[in-house]
C-alpha cells in the first residue's frame, strides 16, 4: 500500500514539496500581515455613513449641505419661452426637495386650481408654481401658468405622486403654489413706525384665529389709515395664503407685527402714549361717544365667540361696544374692525 509522503517542516518555516532550505525569513508569524502580534487585535467601530466616503448618507448629507450653502430651494429657476408652456406641451424641470409641512414660520402649500388662480391674481408672493404630469389643462389652468411665468415664478414639473405627498392629501387638482413664509415687523419697530405718523393708530387682534378675519382687518386697516396690525404668536391666526388673499393685496404695504405676549405689549404701548380700547359686546363706552378717537389710538379686536381675553380686557383703557338694531347679536372680527376704523377715521377727518 502506498500513500502520500508526509511533508517535512524545516526548523523554523515552513516545509512542504518544494519547499528550499532557508527559503524561511525571520520575523511575523504566517496570518499576522506582516504587522505583528499586537496589531491582530478588533479594528475600531466602523464610523457612520456621513463620514464614510462614497457612502450615499455622505452623499446626501454634502447635497443638503451645498444646498443651504447656496440658499437652495425647491428647485432651480426657469423661465419658460412661452407663459403658457405647460399647456402648449413645453417640458418643464422637475422639481425636488419640497417640504409638505405648513406654519407660520415654514413655507406654505396652496393647492387647487381656483385657490392657486386667486392667490396669483392677488398677487400672493410665492416662490414656485408645481404643476403635474399629464394634467388636463383648462383656462384656470393656463391662466395660473401665463400669471406665474408674467410674474416670474419658477414653474416646477412634478409626478402626481410627488404632488400627493407634498400636499399631504388634499385636493390639489395637478397644481399647487409655494408661498414663503411671511416676514412679520418687530412690536418695536411698529410703535416706532406709528408715534412717526401725526395720527397713530394701531390694530390688535385677540384670539382671532381665522386668517380671512386677519386678512380683512389688514384690508381695514391699510384703508383708514392705520400703520399696523398686531397679533400674538399663540392662538392666532398668521398671515397665510388666505390671509393675504382676503386683504386683496393689502398685506403687501400693511405691516404685521407679532408679539409673544399681547397684553405686554399692549402696556407697552400704552406707556409710549398710545391709548388702547378694547372692542366688546357690553363696552363702556358707545361707538358712537368715542372721543378718544382722535388720540394716539390701539384698537384691539376680540374673536367673535369669546371676545376679548381677560389680562387683555384689564389692560385696555376702556372698552367700546358698537351699537346694533339687535337683529344681529354679534359681528364677525373683520366686519366690527372695519366700522370702528370707519368711526376713528370719521371723527378724524372732522376739523378741530
């Protein structure tokens, strides 16, 4: 029976067929790499794919942060050859990086075609117009883009997939508007801006919280000669697409102001030399006995189901109601601020 001759290993290296005499090195056993014993210990964690080169977290987080390095929005801007060049076939970029959410500090989506055709015809400032694929153009259709592309809007191109998550569900019939944040004045900078008039005069809301209400009381506003309005941060209605929309392009010279604490504010004011009424079913005094109308003036409006807060009530010089038939037991916050700016700037106008 014969067999494989066993190998031989040489003192101190490795034998075998062919293997020479002090073929052998001194040093490293065989399996170290060359790198010594201590070296074959764990390798440290592996480091997270932001710091990975190569790796698609790193490639996206450098895309995230290019784009805030450049300002980066929704997409670039274009300048269709056409107004109307989504309804004449023309291609359209595609738009990426949409944010779905809405709030008064973060950009606005308005969604439909009759929403979107009135906010461009109020010329509600926005920063691109989303049209999907495969729409069934009709006039609002191409009104919306002719508007968009007259005015300078970036017209984006998106899937309908796309646009169903960007508006979060909501009806948007293949179009959609982006409407940026608004820029709200300083409390400061509006006292500032009211004791530089000759005739001061101020609009407060309290606890209004629907944004055609604060649209229409800016409309008021800018019409009888008031410098701004105010409204709280908390349960209140911001200057949203509606809002702007209502005061039919008021918004755009009427500013509006935001405090964190309303009734601060106001006994801010006050000290400054502003007198402050509070508008109230029950007032103390008439509309119609408003003398202080001609003063340095805050009026401050209440919602119409609650009225004024309680701090703000106590902090208000006097209360004023509007006297009514008692067919209508109460007005709505934009129609009651629209009468009594009327009566102030009446009594205004008259001489002496």
């Amino acid at each position: 029976m014969t067999g494989r001759p066993k190998s031989s290993v040489a003192k101190g290296g490795q034998g075998g067929r062919g293997a020479k005499a002090g073929s052998h090195r001194k040093g490293a056993a065989v399996g170290s790499g060359g790198l010594g014993k201590q070296k074959l210990e764990g390798k440290k964690p592996t480091p997270p794919g932001e710091l990975r080169k190569g790796h698609p977290k790193a490639r996206k987080a450098a895309a995230a942060a290019k784009r805030a390095a450049t300002g980066g929005g929704a997409g670039p801007r274009t300048t269709p050859s056409r107004s109307s060049g989504a309804a004449t076939g023309t291609r359209l970029p595609k738009a990426t990086g949409i944010s779905r959410k809405a709030s008064p500090d973060t950009p606005e989506t308005v969604s439909g075609r009759n929403p979107v055709v009135e906010a461009l015809r109020a010329k509600v400032p926005a920063t691109a117009l989303y049209v999907a694929l495969g729409n069934d153009n009709d006039e609002r259709m191409t009104e919306a883009i002719s508007v968009a592309g007259k005015a300078g809007i970036p017209i984006m191109e998106m899937s309908r997939a796309q646009m169903d998550k960007m508006t979060g569900g909501i009806v948007h019939q293949g179009i959609a508007l982006q409407v940026p944040p608004y820029s709200y004045l300083h409390p400061d900078d509006l006292l500032a801006r009211a004791l530089e008039a000759p005739q001061p005069l101020v609009v407060a809301l309290d606890g209004v919280t629907d944004p055609r209400n604060l649209g229409a009381v800016v409309r008021s506003a800018a019409a009888f000669g008031a410098q701004g309005v105010l409204v709280p941060e908390r349960r209140s209605a911001g200057m949203t697409a509606a809002a702007w929309r209502t005061s039919a392009g008021a918004a755009a010279r009427m500013p509006v102001a935001r405090c964190t604490n309303l009734a601060r504010t106001l006994t801010a004011y006050k000290e400054a030399g502003l007198f402050t009424v509070g508008l109230a079913a029950g007032g103390s005094v008439s509309l119609d006995d408003l003398e202080v109308a001609t003063s340095p003036l805050v009026l401050v409006v209440g919602s119409e189901g609650d009225g004024l807060g309680r701090l703000v009530a106590q902090t208000c010089d006097m209360t004023v109601g509007i006297p009514m038939s008692g067919v209508t037991e109460s007005l709505n916050a934009g129609i009651a601020a629209a009468v009594t700016l009327a009566e102030v700037a009446r009594r205004r106008r008259q001489p002496g």
